[in-house]
C-alpha cells in the first residue's frame, strides 16, 4: 500500500459530520461516523440523514482506491458515479461504519464496491458500488 503525505486527511465534510479511521488495509478501507443528533434526518424517529451514509461510502471508497497496490503515490482523482442502495433505516444512536473495496484499478477508472452497517456486515444500511476518474486536475479552473 502506497501513501503520500496527505493520504489519511479526512475532507472536511468528512470532519464536520465526526467521521474517522477504523482500518485499512490492502485494497479495503474502514471509517466511522459517530452517531449525533446533528445528523439525524427525520427528528421524529432520530434516524440519520441518507446524506451522511452517502458521505461515509464516497469517503471510505475513495481511501480504498488509494490502498489499492496499482494506485500511484500523489495521483489525484474524482467521484465519476456512486450508485447507494439503501437497505433500512440505520438505528438511531448507533454510530455507523463504511467499509469499502477497491477491486480494480486500470488506467483511467477504479472500482469500489462497500457496506455501511452499524457493527454486522451481513445486515447492512447500505451498500454502495462506485467509479473513480484517475488523474483529475488538482487546481480549480477559471
């Protein structure tokens, strides 16, 4: 697994909703985000918002790319397309977990597929397939 020095720096929406490193590994990624009541989406229930789990899988996706052995130190990319299912409600004041796997690599696109759950992969809230473009720009244009 390759890192360069901004390799675990968590976005910051990614810091705002609390979220953060659990694992990683060879082509997986693991991140968390804690449970609040500022990101719960339906105060009547206390559920999370759908948005949080979406920003959970695209961050965890995205740090699964980079623990892919093909991909390249400093190399920058972007979402190309997120597909989430979501599969029932997570339950209110569970912290939720993203885990992510970049299963292919080639030159221009990689592929990550993911689960969020609140402790059992085998019930998930969500599950997530995604494509990342490979050697965006870094720089904002004009």
């Amino acid at each position: 697994m390759k890192e360069d020095n901004n390799f675990w720096n968590i976005t910051p929406l990614g810091k705002a909703i609390g979220m953060s490193l659990v694992a990683k590994g060879d082509r997986v990624c693991s991140l968390k985000v804690t449970y609040s009541d500022q990101l719960v989406g339906d105060p009547d229930t206390g559920i999370i918002h759908g948005g949080v789990i979406t920003a959970l899988l695209d961050n965890s996706s995205g740090l699964a790319v980079r623990c892919h052995p093909d991909w390249t130190d400093g190399q920058s990319m972007a979402t190309l397309d997120l597909r989430i299912d979501y599969m029932r409600p997570a339950t209110p004041h569970e912290d939720l977990i993203g885990t992510t796997e970049c299963y292919k690599i080639t030159k221009n696109i990689a592929f990550v597929r993911g689960t969020a759950h609140q402790g059992d992969p085998e019930d998930p809230v969500a599950t997530s397939v995604a494509s990342f473009m490979m050697g965006t720009p870094n720089e904002p244009r004009p």
